[in-house]
C-alpha cells in the first residue's frame, strides 16, 4: 500500500500543475477570443484544432485536447461558467 499511496501522491502533484497550466491556457484564450471579436473572426478555427490535435501522439492525449478546444471556444463565446 506505501507504493500506491506514493504513486498516488506524485498524481496528486501531477494535477496540481495540470490545473496551474489550465488556469494559465484559459487567461490565454480569453484573451484570444477578445481580439477575434475586435478583429471580426470566428471563434471556432477548424484548421487550427487540426494543428493542435495533429501534434499529439496518443489518443488519450487527443481526447482530453478535443474537450480543452471545446471549453475554450464556449469561454470565448462567453458561454461557459
């Protein structure tokens, strides 16, 4: 049991910069979606999201980028609380 509870300390350190990351991502696309409304753009760039799901090699990464697209675009939007 003291591996597991190890292994699951350094998850639980894992999520912490996860989070920071994610916090850090979201100021970001705020800001992005801020100026494609000054500059008239769509919020949602197919060929963009392609770029970013192309670059990652596992499936489990893709899906998870898949929702973190998803929630960006609805926090541009202004739909998302």
């Amino acid at each position: 049991m003291e591996k597991i509870e190890k292994i699951r300390k350094h998850i639980d350190e894992l999520d912490l910069k996860i989070a920071t990351l994610l916090d850090e991502r979201e100021n970001a696309v705020i800001k992005l979606g801020e100026e494609k409304k000054k500059s008239g753009l769509e919020i949602t760039d197919e060929e963009r999201e392609k770029e970013i799901l192309k670059r990652l090699g596992k499936k489990s990464q893709r899906e998870v980028f898949k929702k973190i697209i998803e929630i960006s675009k609805n926090i541009q939007r202004g739909t998302f609380d």
